[in-house]
C-alpha cells in the first residue's frame, strides 16, 4: 500500500500541509466542514491513483488565519 507523505506548500506567507503519494493519475481530495473524511479511502485508493490530499487553511496542520486582535 502507498504510503501518504505529508508536506508543506508556502502561498502568499500561508503554509498550506498536504499528503501526496505517486502511483497513476492525479486525484485531488479536499475535505468538507467539519470531517476529513478522505483519510479513510486515501489508502486503498493510492493503489491506483496520484492522491493530493489538502488540509484547507485554518484546519489540521495548515496555517491559521490572522485575526483582527494579532494584526494590532
């Protein structure tokens, strides 16, 4: 089974984490409000599949978003 490797992808100032694997063509997994639910197939489906699975920001290990009280 493909292993998920986790990294980070700098946008604007904004870590943006990440899991990739490299095994066929290119499958793009973004997760809803509130559960990442693609952790439960991204396995079985890297088999087959390039998997990009994308912590969106403000969630898991991404950057956060910068409130009014720390930008004063």
């Amino acid at each position: 089974m493909a292993e998920l490797e986790q990294q980070k992808y700098e946008v604007n100032h904004i870590d943006i984490s990440y899991c990739t694997t490299d095994q066929g063509p290119a499958l793009l997994m973004l997760h809803g409000h509130p559960h990442m639910m693609w952790h439960k197939v991204a396995p079985a489906l890297a088999q087959h599949f390039t998997i990009v699975t994308a912590d969106l920001r403000g969630y898991e290990s991404s950057d956060k978003a910068v409130t009014a009280m720390e930008n004063n």
